[in-house]
C-alpha cells in the first residue's frame, strides 16, 4: 500500500469474507471531480447567499413582481374597459365564444348552463344571470367589476346565510374576465341597452 | 495463539421465514400500488367506500411496499450475510422469533388500521401511536440481536457489508423516534410533538432519510455481499467502499429540505438541502460504481444467469434515480417538478428498479440455497425480468413526461404575464390523464412479473427442503482491543470531526465566527491532506483498526448521521415561536374547525391536496399570496402536503367558494369540478362528528403549546354544536336536511378557515439592540 501500484494489475486486498475478496483500486478521477465540484459549488452559492448577501431573497424578488402586475391589471382595467368598450366586445362574437367558453368551465357549476342559477335548478347556488336583476349594478363595468372582485363585504353576506360570488379577477386575470362579462352581457342587449 | 476450532449451525430458518414474507407482502404493496394507480384514472374505482377510497390506501401502499416488503427483504438479506461475514450464529433464536413475529403483527396492524382512517398524517409516518411504539420495540430487539452476533463474532474484521447495517440500525432507529414523538389524545389518535415548519423540517428529515437508510444503505450492504457472491469476482475497490460509504452517511441526512424548495422555509435551510443534495450525486455513485464495475470479467453471466440481470439492472437503475435526486434538487428545476408526477416517477425508478431489482436477485440466489435445490425455472425469471423492466420504463417514461407537461402548464402564464394560462386545475389533470394510465400499465407489467417471482419460488421450494448449513470455523479470540477513546483520539478521527465542527460552526455562526471557521475548514482540510501523506501507513492502520472494533466504529457513524439532522431541526425549535413570527399568525382553529382537521387528515387528503403556497410567481397567481411560516404554526401535523393531485388549499378558505360549494363537491366532485378524479365522500354525510373526543384534543394542544383559550368541557362542545347549527342553516338551500352534527358540517368549518390569519401587534419590546 506504501508505493502506488504502478502496473495496471489491481491489488487484492489480503482477507476474505465468506469467499469474497476485494481490490483496492484508485478511485476514478471523474468520479473525485464530481464530488470536488459539487462542493465547490456549494461552498461558493453559500458565501454568495448568506455571507455577502448580493443575492435578493425570494421575497424581495417576488414582492415587486406582484405588486407590478397588481397595478397593471387595475391600469388595464380602468384604461380599456369603459362602459363603452364594454358593450362593444358584448357584440363580438369571437369574444362573446370565448367568454361562454370560459363560463362553460368556471362559472356553469354555480349559475348553471342557461346562467338561471337557483332559479334554474336547485342543483345551482349562484344568482340568476339572466333576469332583469341587478343587485350591484347594471351597468357593463359593474357587471365587470363584479365577477373581478367577487360579492363586496364577502363575510356579512355569509353571515346572513347567503352566499357571496368568488371573486375570480386573481384566478382568471381581466381579459378573461372581460369575455365572461361579454358573454353575459351579450344576453342582455336587446332586453336591456345600456 | 492457540487456535481452537468449532462447528455452527447457521439460523437460516429466520432468513426462510422473512423471505416468505417479503414476497407476500410484496404482493400485497404491489397490488394495492396498481389499484391506486387505476383509481387516479377511473375514479369509480373507489367504490364510494370509506375504506377503499386513495387518500386511505395510498399510506397502504406506501407503508407495504417499503416496510414489509423491503423491510422484511432486508431483515432476510441482513440475517443471512451477517452470520457468514461474522462466521458465527445469530446471537439468539429468541430474538429473531420476537423480531419476525412482531414485524409481521405491526404490518397487519398497520394493514387494518390505514383503511380504517386511523393515522397521523404524515406520509411514511402514518401508523398510529400504539403501533409506532411497537416498531421502535421491535427494532430495538433487531438492533440488539444484530450487535450481539457482532460481538460474538468469529472474524476480527467486519466487512463493508456490515458497516451499511450498522449504519442501517442506528440512523432508522433516531429518525423513527424523532418523527413519531407525539401527544395521545386517545388510544388511536394523537397529535405530533412538533408543529408548522418544525414539523415540516422533522417529517422531511425522516422522509428523505427513510429513503437514505431503509431503502438504500441496507440494500448497498446486501449488494456489497450478494453481488461479489454472485459474480464470483472480487469488489472492484475498497477504498471506493471506505470512501463513498462515509460521505454517504454524513451528507444525505442534511439533503431532507430539498423537499421543501420554494416554499416558505428559511432560505438557508433550503440551501443546506439543495446544495448537500448535489454534493450526494458522488458517494451515491460511489455505490453504483463498486457494483457495476464488480461485475466487469462476469458479463458474460449477464446473459446465462438471471440473478446477476437483476442485480446489473437494480444498481443501474440506483445509479440513474440518485442522478435524478440531485437534478431534482436544484431549486430552478423544482420549480417545475415540485408536487407534480415526475417525483413519484423518481421514487419509483428508485423503489421499482433499484429496491424490487435487488430483493428479485436477492430472492433467486437465496431460495434455492435456502431450500438446497435448484431454481425452478431460469426462464421464467428471465421473463419477469423483462417484465419488470419494460414495466418501469413505461412507468418511468410515463411519469417523467406527466410531471413535466403538468408542471409547466401549471406554470404557463397567458400572453399579458399577469395570468394563469390554464385558470382550472382541472385542465392541467386532464391534460395527463393518458400519461397516468401508460403509468398505470407500468405498473400492472411489473406486478405481473414479481407475481411470475411467486409461481418460481413457489415451484423451487417444493422441490427442495429446509437446508441446514453448517461451517468449521476458527473461534477468534479478541486480541487487546484498543478502547473507544484511543479509537476516536486518533489523528484521522480527531482532524475529521474538528472539519466538521467547523463546517457547522462556519454554516451557523455569525458574521465574525463564519469567516474564522471558513478558515478553519480551508487549514484543517490542508493539515489533514499533508498528515495523511506523511502518516499514510499510520492512517490506514487506524481505519482497519476501526473496522475491527465495533463499537467504536457505531459510534463514529452516529456522530456522522446526527449533526446533520441537529443542526437544521435544533435552530427552528427555538426560533419558531408565535412571538418571533412577525408578519402574519395563524388564527386559532374553533373547536369544530378542529375536528374538522382530523377528518381531512383522517381521510388523507394531504396526498393529494397541498397546503402551501410557494413563492413563485405562478403559485401566487394560481392560489393567492404565498404562505408565510406564521400561517401554519399550530398545525400538529403540518399539512404542507408533498403532491398536488388537486389544487393547493392553503388559501381555500374565507368563502373563496361558498360553503354549499363544498357540500356538492363532496357529494360529487364533478358536479363542480367537471372531469374531476377525486373521489366522493358520501359517508361524510351521514356519519357524525366526534364531539366528545374533542375537549381531550383541545387539551392536548394546549400542552402542545397552542394557546387556545381557556374553555370548559361543555363550552367546547357547546361552541362546536353552535357553529355546526350556523352552517346548517347556510346549507339550507341546498339541503333543508342536512344535520348540523355530521361530518361534512366539520370539514367544510375547516376548509372554510384556512387560510385565516391575523397580524400580531409588534410589540414596542422589540427593541433595537
């Protein structure tokens, strides 16, 4: 063991266990530089990370991110959708589609498939959509700002025993929610011009 | 030296016993693990019963196929080569009866409770109190059966083999009690010592390592033995073996937080799990290296014997998911593989290919030793081979192109970048459900091959009968050993444990003590490399020394595996305290909330549904704002979940939805989730809440810590009774008979709750320094 092999025949180690020898070859150079490599690596992301600290954490990387889209989602918001714009993507067709679309996959399970809601089936819990009524306004940007936010003041509705609507801005972001309230509206626009 | 010898008989009838029962066990794990997979698909197969459904038999699975049937493979695989490497008998048959007897007792208890609902809701964790004092009792019986046949061993040395059992022994035996410390409130439920992150970083500690020691190092040592035996070729290198075996050992039990990338862990614990992570992907190899190349001259066996296809096929299928875990470590690529398929397809390549490979070659070259006859059948194991085989690649294959379809259209935002593009989780699931069902072949392929295993071993050993093994041997008569301290006083030990003093002295200390210690690790690291140059001779002694003293030699492995776990888990017990917690507390759960929570753990929706939002951009935009630690701080047990079958649920609650919403979607997920997987829960409906259990369970959390405030008895029942009327009532439009005191009344109370918080005062106290 004291001089290294220099020939390439491996050296058996002198016990055997139970008939089972063993060489004692040189551990395998890409093998070590894996390992080496590896270490390097961590000690190095460490020091960057928690002893210099130039790295932001996660939060500070995150935070702002979020709060940009936040604003633009209300920028867009305020900036396109007017009452005007509004009723005008109601009478698009290829917008309204895309909003039954999506009222298909998120909004049918409460309002049901003819958007009646409870007075369409006791199946469904939401309110109708297709009366006349309308609790929090009717005009195109109430409607908007309605399926956005969800029910205003969500927890005294639940404490009288009704039930808020979700608010489904976060989840489906404006453009979305923009074909759904088409969609919608696009059933109201001989009953009820805005 | 006088040297006198004797004959033993070896015990092999126990290495005959446990081998039984890891084959049925085998196909108890295995057959469960197909069902489920079909359940993923075709929802009806959860028959609408309690007792069937996948929350209840996934732990089945999981717990089958890794304590029964690799624990009881292992058991056999240690008890046969730990008699020949010591060349000396089991210390006593007693223990090796009490061992196998109650093994199997706690594997039928666990069979029979799991169904019922009874767990604690942590995955590997999950078998009930009682039941985890028993596994610590009968580990503690194989532990000492183990070191006693070592002490009275016949060969001085103790071969690599034996240092993975050891390692084995100890490591199992801390990570088990650790994680299952825990409060009874009754005879069959119990809540976790430890609460939110603590219980988080434990659960992941014990988790990760239940992978590291009781799927891996064990069957590395019963490679060490059966493979050289099997080719008839020496190791390919022991200082290989020394090596990788020491730096696997200390490094994988600091990998546990990779679990946990992204989400709201300190960022330097997720570091230590990241960056430990890939500095494994080496002495892993190290393993798979010793094996492979062990084979080289014996390839030509390859073809002819079916044991070494086996054990080829296992150690390069180890080789390929320990590259795969460290990939998977990296915090960018988590960010898309984190609670999608492509972890289980990993676990799988690992449990499948490298754990199922190995016991199959185990079991081909034992059985007919065990039974002194001849394998039945070669072709037949070739053929269960080449089953298993095409069975994990479809399985693998499978997963890997799930979890990464699923994972990125998770992530995808829509062209604006301000959105989700796919807003239903719905639609992400079924964008794999063809994905899950190859997965679901897979498995079916390999279940069909080991059930070949079972018709082969069957035939084997009814043409055999039990074989008694006998050996001369020299008896070994202890020379002056050297004593614990001379062995750990040493140079080699002495420079090794003072690195890692420092290492853990530079990763934790503050701003002075971090720099001095980093320079500490550099010179100490120079000394050792020179000393070991110099002294080479005198080094090399010591370690063979070691490796013929074993206590000594234990108690440096149990110095290796625990700083690992101490310094992750020890800072957070002290640091996460509700006083500490600065942005966001976690409001008290109501009493009915409460039971609530036990249902949703009882029901084991956590294998599907995870609770924490990570912070990564499409988490927040997908479920809400990321979780902060403050939130989950009274969860005994953390309920962060590890796989998102469904959407995360952290933010569920605060009628995001009605609770009506709930009530349908209980009744039948489809209703309102449309192309839903998730099974109905009907028996939610009629069955009653605990009310009575709860006041003990109040109690208990209180002792736990949770400063719930004081009420009596009858005021905890009161309030659960009044808040389930409250609901009711809300219900009444969907139901007018739903009863305020069932089940569902309690979930949808907790479901309805998470996601609640509030913002602890900042006290003026906390002063600047």
């Amino acid at each position: 063991m004291s001089k290294k092999p220099e020939d390439h025949k491996p050296e058996l180690r002198p016990h055997v266990f139970d008939g089972i020898e063993e060489y004692d070859q040189k551990l395998p150079n890409w093998w070590l530089f894996t390992l080496y490599i590896a270490i390097v690596f961590f000690v190095v992301h460490w020091i960057i990370h928690f002893q210099f600290r130039v790295v932001p954490s996660d939060a500070q990387r995150l935070d702002p991110v979020v709060a940009k889209i936040r604003d633009d989602r209300m920028k867009a918001m305020t900036a396109m959708l007017n009452d005007t714009t509004l009723g005008k993507l109601a009478t698009d067709q290829a917008v309204v589609a895309e909003g039954q679309k999506i009222y298909q996959q998120t909004c049918l399970p409460c309002h049901g498939p003819n958007r009646g809601g409870k007075t369409e089936a006791p199946l469904y819990i939401g309110a109708s959509l297709a009366d006349a009524e309308w609790r929090y306004g009717a005009k195109p940007t109430d409607i908007y700002k309605m399926i956005f936010d969800g029910s205003p003041s969500p927890a005294d509705l639940a404490a009288k025993g009704e039930i808020p609507m979700p608010a489904q801005g976060p989840v489906l972001g404006p453009e979305k929610v923009a074909s759904v309230a088409a969609f919608i509206l696009s059933h109201h626009l001989q009953a009820k011009p805005q | 030296m006088n040297e006198t010898k004797t004959t033993i008989t070896y015990d092999d009838r126990t290495v005959r016993w446990f081998t039984i029962a890891s084959i049925f066990w085998g196909v108890i794990g295995m057959l469960a693990g197909v069902f489920i997979a079909y359940q993923l698909n075709y929802w009806k197969l959860n028959f609408d019963l309690p007792w069937l459904t996948f929350g209840r038999l996934r732990p089945l699975h999981t717990n089958a196929a890794i304590f029964a049937f690799v624990g009881n493979m292992m058991f056999a695989g240690i008890y046969y080569s730990t008699q020949r490497l010591c060349k000396c008998r089991t210390a006593s048959d007693l223990l090796s009866k009490v061992h196998f007897w109650g093994w199997q007792l706690i594997i039928v208890a666990a069979a029979v409770t799991l169904p019922l609902g009874l767990t604690r809701g942590k995955e590997y964790a999950e078998l009930i109190w009682p039941i985890n004092i028993a596994v610590a009792a009968i580990w503690v019986v194989f532990a000492i059966n183990f070191f006693w046949t070592l002490a009275k061993r016949n060969e001085p040395s103790l071969y690599v083999a034996i240092w993975f059992y050891i390692a084995t022994i100890i490591t199992v035996a801390m990570l088990y009690i650790v994680n299952h410390l825990s409060l009874p409130t009754s005879w069959t439920h119990s809540y976790t010592l430890f609460g939110g992150v603590q219980d988080a970083l434990v659960q992941w500690w014990y988790g990760h390592n239940a992978v590291a020691f009781f799927l891996t190092t064990p069957i590395l040592g019963i490679m060490y033995y059966f493979l050289p035996k099997a080719a008839g070729r020496p190791v390919y290198s022991y200082r290989l073996s020394v090596v990788h075996f020491w730096s696997l050992v200390f490094i994988y039990i600091w990998a546990g937080p990779h679990h946990l990338l992204n989400t709201a862990l300190p960022h330097w614990l997720q570091t230590l799990g990241m960056g430990f992570s890939l500095m494994l992907w080496a002495p892993s190899w190290g393993g798979m290296l010793n094996g492979l190349l062990t084979l080289r001259g014996a390839w030509n066996k390859l073809v002819t014997d079916p044991v070494i296809k086996f054990f080829a096929a296992g150690v390069t299928f180890y080789g390929m998911s320990t590259f795969e875990g460290p990939l998977l470590s990296i915090r960018a690529v988590n960010y898309l593989s984190h609670y999608s398929d492509w972890t289980i397809g990993h676990v799988h390549s690992g449990t499948l290919g490298w754990n199922g490979f190995m016991a199959a070659g185990m079991f081909y070259w034992l059985v007919p030793r065990l039974w002194n006859t001849k394998l039945a059948s070669v072709k037949l194991a070739n053929l269960h081979f080449w089953l298993g085989f095409v069975g994990i690649l479809l399985y693998v294959g499978a997963m890997w192109a799930s979890g990464i379809r699923q994972g990125l259209m998770l992530n995808a935002l829509d062209d604006t970048g301000t959105a989700v593009r796919y807003p239903e989780f719905v639609e992400t699931l079924t964008g794999v459900r063809a994905l899950m069902l190859f997965r679901a072949f897979g498995g079916t392929l390999y279940l069909i091959g080991f059930l070949i295993l079972v018709v082969n071993v069957w035939k084997t050993i009814a043409s055999g009968s039990p074989a008694t093994v006998t050996q001369e041997v020299v008896v070994h008569q202890p020379a002056k050993r050297s004593t614990v301290g001379e062995m750990v006083f040493a140079e080699p030990s002495v420079a090794m444990l003072g690195l890692v003093l420092f290492v853990c002295l530079w990763l934790m200390g503050g701003p002075v003590t971090d720099w001095v210690s980093f320079a500490m690790v550099g010179v100490i690291s120079v000394m050792s490399i020179v000393r070991f140059q110099q002294h080479k001779e005198h080094w090399i002694t010591w370690y063979d020394h070691l490796s013929e003293h074993w206590v000594s030699f234990t108690f440096l492995a149990l110095i290796s595996v625990a700083i690992g776990g101490a310094i992750q888990i020890i800072p957070t017990v002290t640091v996460n305290r509700a006083e500490n917690i600065e942005d966001r507390l976690q409001k008290l759960y109501t009493p009915l909330e409460l039971a609530g929570r036990d249902i949703y753990v009882s029901e084991g929706c956590y294998n599907c549904h995870s609770q924490m939002i990570r912070m990564i951009l499409p988490d927040v935009l997908r479920y809400g704002d990321y979780s902060r630690l403050g939130e989950s701080i009274y969860d005994h047990p953390f309920q962060w979940g590890s796989k998102r079958t469904g959407p995360d649920l952290a933010r569920e609650g605060n009628n995001r939805r009605p609770s009506s919403w709930h009530y349908q979607h209980m009744l039948d997920p489809r209703v309102t989730s449309p192309g839903s997987n998730m099974p109905a829960y009907p028996w939610l409906f009629d069955q009653k809440t605990d009310i009575k259990a709860l006041p003990a369970k109040v109690r208990t959390l209180v002792n736990l810590g949770v400063p719930f405030p004081t009420m009596t008895r009858d005021e905890i029942e009161q309030h659960a009774l009044e808040q389930g009327v409250k609901i009711a009532t809300e219900l009444k439009s969907t139901d007018p008979n739903v009863q305020p005191d069932t089940k569902i009344i309690a979930l949808i109370a907790y479901l309805q709750s998470l996601g609640s918080y509030e913002t602890p005062k900042t006290t003026a106290s906390a002063t600047a320094p």
